[in-house]
C-alpha cells in the first residue's frame, strides 16, 4: 500500500465495462454470439477526439496499466512507469484506453466468464482468437468511445504485434504506432517455447481437459511450471547473475530435490506460485496461441515488405540489447521492411541487461527516447484538434 499516492500518479482508477450485442466472427471460424470488454481509461479525451492513445497489453497482461484500484494496493498497474502525468504517455495530453483482451481472464470474455448459450463458464468450449480478432474487438471498442483514429496505438511484446497489426487492418484509424520488444512473428525456437509451457498445463492431471472450473480445482502446477520457464526467457542470462549468482538460500547444500536450495529456484518457485493466484490456465493456453499464429507477411507470400505497404502510421520501434526472446534483430526486419516501403519510422535499441522484461522498466535511454517521441505525438493531436 502506497503511504502517499505519487503526484505523478494517474490516482486511483475505476475498471469499466462495454457490452457488445453484435456477434464477433473469429479467424478460427467460429464467432461470439455477444461479448464485453473491460478497459481503463486515464486523462481527458478532448473536444476533436484526436489525442486517444491504446495500450495493447502482453501476454499476462490486462486492463489495469496505470494508477491504483485502492488505497490498499501495493501496486500500480503493470506500467505505471510511462502512463501518467509527465511521462512518456502524458495523461495531461493523452486520453489513454487499456483493456483485457478477449480470452483474458480479468473481466473480458474469456474461459472464466459465462457462455450466453449454456449459463455455464466457457472453459475450453472458449473459441481460439488470434491478433486480428482482438483488434476487431478493440476497433469495436473505439467506435464505442467516440474515437476515430487512434493518436498512437503502443505495445510492448505481443502489445507490440498488436500495434504492428492495427496499421495493417485499420491503417486510416492510427496515425502512429509504438512497436516494442517484439517481432513480425515467433522463431521456431519461441513456438517451441510455448508448446513446453502449454504441455505442462495440459498433462496437469487437475487440468481436466480445460474443464477444472466444474470439478472446483485449478491446474496449478502445470500453470506454476510454464510460468517458470516463461519468466526464465524475460529475463537475460546478466539479470539473472547479477541478481541471483549462485547463492544458496541456506548458505550450503541439502543434497535433495524436496526444496529450492539456490536464489534463483526459490525465486521462480515464487514467481509461479503468485502467477497461478492470478492467473488462468485456459487464458494462457489462448494467448500463447495468438503468439504463435500471428504472422500477417504470410498473407503475402511471407513478404514482410508487401505485407507493409498499405500503412498510414508513422512508427516508433524499439528494442533491447539482451532481449533474446525478441531480439534486436526480429524489431529491424520491422524497420527495414517499413524503409524499403518509404515510411515513416524512428527506430531505438537500448542498451540494457535486463532481457525482454526491460520494456516494463525505468531505463533512462528507454524513457527519454519514449517520451521524445511521444512528445512529437502530442503537439500532432493538438494540431488535429
């Protein structure tokens, strides 16, 4: 619990709630009869509509990226960092939107929320979704608010594919797009990476074929391990040493496999035990797979170039040195593809050894290259206004 709300706070915030009576079709095929959206807003959107910025989040994300629920919170929302008044996204200039995505399990429709047709929970019977159908769902939402065109849409990691894919589908609706620590699509050793973690929730005996809603349990440790192996691949080989090394929680050995003995095991024990407390394992198993699936060049014939072609926004790509699971080089086939089109796009490689958690965090290069940028997105907004 914070002592004293910081004055660069966007204070405390209340999550809201937009139904939507018109049935969504899926790229899977199927469609949702109706659904709602649960998001955040911070700032005031002025009398043109034209200072709205979306935050699109990341795979364990949500709605909440700013401010606090309560007095009682011992956190902010997840990035808190740059969202607020005299940060990179300056919620004195900005009207900003944050939502859950659907398949989210914080309040959207998603596996934990009621099937219309049934009155049940959707649990596995929830159809697949992929990026494009969340930004329909998002495009829907703006609509709702009175929004036209987006001042800048910005993610970072699958937020950033989020970003990349609302110029592709909406191209009149972004007149800028910030793209961190992400790529046009996974390696093979990322999709590699999520199946581990998606079949340590399957063979959960407690995972019940994604139906452990009716038998009153929770697949926690398939959950708890594939958060663990999730987390060791945020983070850089140089964060780990330097905040873990080798050191023993114990001072010595135990000879046993009971109980972590070093740092970094009583660390990721931790990190997946809180993770299953707020968390889905349906909603992990959804959001791995539109990880997986996006690839928007393989529409034309795997040509990032000509997949580009038709953008409107200018860009902002950045991405970080230690960041292996979205190297430097997955953000330059973005910035390379945008120049060989004649775009407009700006592009920072930041110098950490935080690995690809560092977009979450308060790196002065990252910040001030961030809030520069969005600078020049502000007084645009005011032009338009």
């Amino acid at each position: 619990m914070p002592e004293k709300i910081p004055d660069n706070s966007v204070g405390l915030v209340t999550p809201q709630r937009q139904s939507f009576a018109q049935a969504l079709k899926l790229d899977c095929g199927r469609s949702l009869p109706e659904y709602e959206l649960i998001y955040e807003t911070y700032g005031t959107l002025n009398a043109q509509a034209s200072n709205a910025v979306l935050i699109c989040h990341a795979l364990s994300g949500d709605h909440h990226a700013a401010g606090y629920h309560s007095l009682e919170d011992r956190k902010p929302g997840w990035w808190d960092s740059c969202i607020g008044p005299g940060k990179p996204i300056d919620t004195h200039r900005f009207f900003v939107v944050s939502l859950n995505n659907l398949g989210g399990c914080k309040g959207s429709t998603g596996p934990n929320t009621p099937n219309p047709v049934t009155g049940k929970l959707y649990g596995a019977d929830f159809p697949m979704v992929t990026v494009r159908d969340w930004v329909e769902s998002q495009a829907r939402l703006a609509a709702s608010l009175g929004i036209q065109q987006w001042a800048a849409v910005i993610g970072g990691s699958l937020g950033g594919m989020q970003a990349l894919q609302w110029t592709l589908q909406y191209p009149e609706q972004v007149r800028n797009a910030v793209v961190i620590a992400a790529a046009p699509k996974l390696s093979a050793q990322n999709i590699a990476f999520n199946e581990v973690a998606r079949q340590a929730i399957l063979s959960d005996p407690d995972f019940h074929a994604g139906r452990y809603y009716e038998h009153d349990t929770v697949p926690r440790r398939g959950l708890m391990l594939a958060r663990m192996l999730g987390h060791i691949t945020y983070l850089s080989d140089d964060a780990m040493r330097a905040k873990f090394g080798r050191e023993l929680r114990e001072g010595k050995l135990n000879f046993g496999f009971d109980e972590a003995e070093f740092q970094v095991e009583s660390y990721l024990h931790y990190q997946g035990r809180s993770f299953v407390d707020r968390f889905d394992a349906n909603t992990y198993l959804l959001m791995t797979k539109a990880l997986d699936y996006f690839d928007p060049a393989s529409l034309h014939e795997h040509d990032l170039t000509r997949a580009l072609a038709g953008v409107k926004a200018k860009f902002l790509v950045v991405s970080f040195t230690s960041d292996w699971r979205f190297s430097p080089a997955r953000s330059r086939e973005i910035v390379q593809a945008l120049l060989r089109n004649r775009k407009t796009v700006s592009y920072m490689e930041v110098t950490a050894n935080q690995g690809h958690d560092a977009f979450l965090l308060e790196i002065p290069q990252y910040i001030n290259g961030f809030s520069a940028y969005m600078q020049h997105v502000a007084r645009e907004a005011e032009q338009h206004g």
